[in-house]
C-alpha cells in the first residue's frame, strides 16, 4: 500500500486539518500518517483556541514516521509561525521528501489573514520552492501575486507568474468568488504537454457545507501522488472526490458543515 503523510494542525470537530486529510487519505487508497502543528478548539462555527506544539516536538514527529514508514507523498496545511515552516523545509531537505502538496493557508476566503507577515515570507522563502505543487485560494495567490485577480484571465497570469517566482506547479482554486469552483493547474514544466496550463472545470454543487474543502482537496491530491498518477490526472481524480463528497449533501453542525469524506465507501 502507498503511503501519505499531513503535516498541519488539528480540528478537534473533524471536518478539516489532519482530520480531514486522515479521512482523505483513507479514502483515496492510502495508508494516511500525520505530524501535528497544532491543537485547535474548534467547529463549524468557528476556531475558538489554538495551541501550537513546539518546534522541536514537531521535528520529532516528522523523524518517527519518515525513519520508520516512508511517505510515498506529503501535505502540509496551516503552519503559522516561522519555526514550525523551518523545521518542515529543514526536513523535506534532510529526508528527501518527494511529492509535496502545499496549501499555503495564509488568507481566508472572506479575506483575512491567518498567519503573521514574519511567517508569511518565511513559507515563500523556505517551502514553497520545495513544493511539487501549490494549492492557493484566490486571496492568496493574490499575496504571492503581489496585485488582485479579478478574471480567468488573471488567474491564468497569477499562476505563471508564482511558478516563475518559486519553481513549483500551481493549482489556483477559482471558487465562488471569480466561478464555479472552476480551478487552473500551471505546471510549468516544458517536458509536458500540458505546459501552458489546464483548466478543471467544477460543477455547481448547491451545497452550503463547505468546511475543510482545501484541506480535503490537497490531500486527495497528495494520495493521488503516492498512487504514481501524474499531476493532471492527480488533480483531476482530487477534483472527482471533492464533488462527490458534497453531492453527498451531509448536514452537520450550525455552521459551515463537513464533507462527507467517506461517501465512497460502498
């Protein structure tokens, strides 16, 4: 069996974080292993603590698991301080950690910010040139972009503009705010066909129930990955599961609910 290890914080309801990413994994045919950045109170009406392990607990965990049983792929999620960012990059490179799919989760949809300045240019320093690939929503990519993304078209320019910066392929998220969930992959790489970019185009799913979708779909597309698919096609099967996984229409909480990560489970 191929493996996957998240490397992110904790949701102690379950429907984002490592939670979600352990769900997603298993769900995708892999065996799921995670290293937590930190604990969170919180459910889908919002975070109400945060307490953050220390670095060098953190560098511990990675070691146990990649010495032991050896990721064939790995995500990071929500990383909020420069030390945390320090000690995963230090162990990407130590380790030789192949695969890495960054949701650099600096900005949230409404707009606010997440992560400190400081930490924020650590992870454009520090992770994001080790990525295989890089999975923005529209605010963030506009902070790596350094200008707003209005359009398709903008997109398309954002996404070329951060491969050239960091090195890595980008996956810019449309979402509701510019479409219909239709996203754009930039792998900027010559070698591949599909250089110049691919649109996934999402269908509209009337689903208000949207907890933890980034963090679902980073996975799925780390799994994918692991699995040997290529990253189009990785994308593509990541894109497929997200969609059933709101067709399933479950009803959680008072909030923003969860996905049903499971809903392919026969």
């Amino acid at each position: 069996m191929k493996t996957a290890l998240t490397i992110a914080g904790s949701d102690s309801s379950g429907g984002a974080g490592i939670q979600a990413d352990i769900k997603t994994m298993t769900c995708n045919g892999v065996f799921a292993m995670s290293a937590i950045t930190a604990l969170t109170a919180q459910n889908t009406t919002g975070v109400t603590a945060i307490k953050e392990v220390e670095p060098e607990f953190l560098k511990e965990e990675i070691k146990a698991v990649v010495t032991d049983i050896f990721p064939d792929a790995v995500k990071t999620g929500m990383v909020s301080s420069t030390p945390l960012i320090k000690v995963i990059s230090d162990s990407i490179k130590e380790y030789g950690l192949k695969n890495l799919v960054v949701d650099p989760v600096m900005v949230a949809t409404s707009g606010a910010k997440l992560i400190s300045d400081e930490a924020i240019e650590t992870l454009k320093k520090e992770l994001l040139p080790l990525a295989t690939v890089i999975t923005p929503n529209i605010p963030e990519a506009e902070v790596l972009f350094g200008r707003k993304i209005t359009n398709e078209k903008e997109m398309e320019e954002a996404a070329k503009k951060i491969n050239e910066d960091y090195g890595c392929a980008v996956l810019l998220k449309g979402g509701h705010s510019l479409n219909d969930a239709n996203d754009f992959l930039y792998p900027g790489n010559e070698d591949d066909k599909s250089a110049e970019g691919i649109w996934f185009y999402g269908k509209k799913i009337n689903n208000p129930n949207t907890h933890g979708t980034g963090c679902t779909l980073s996975s799925a597309i780390a799994s994918n990955l692991a699995k040997g698919f290529s990253l189009a096609e990785s994308v593509k099967n990541a894109k497929d599961y997200i969609s059933g996984a709101l067709e399933a229409m479950l009803d959680l909480g008072k909030g923003s609910g969860p996905l049903a990560h499971n809903w392919n489970i026969k």
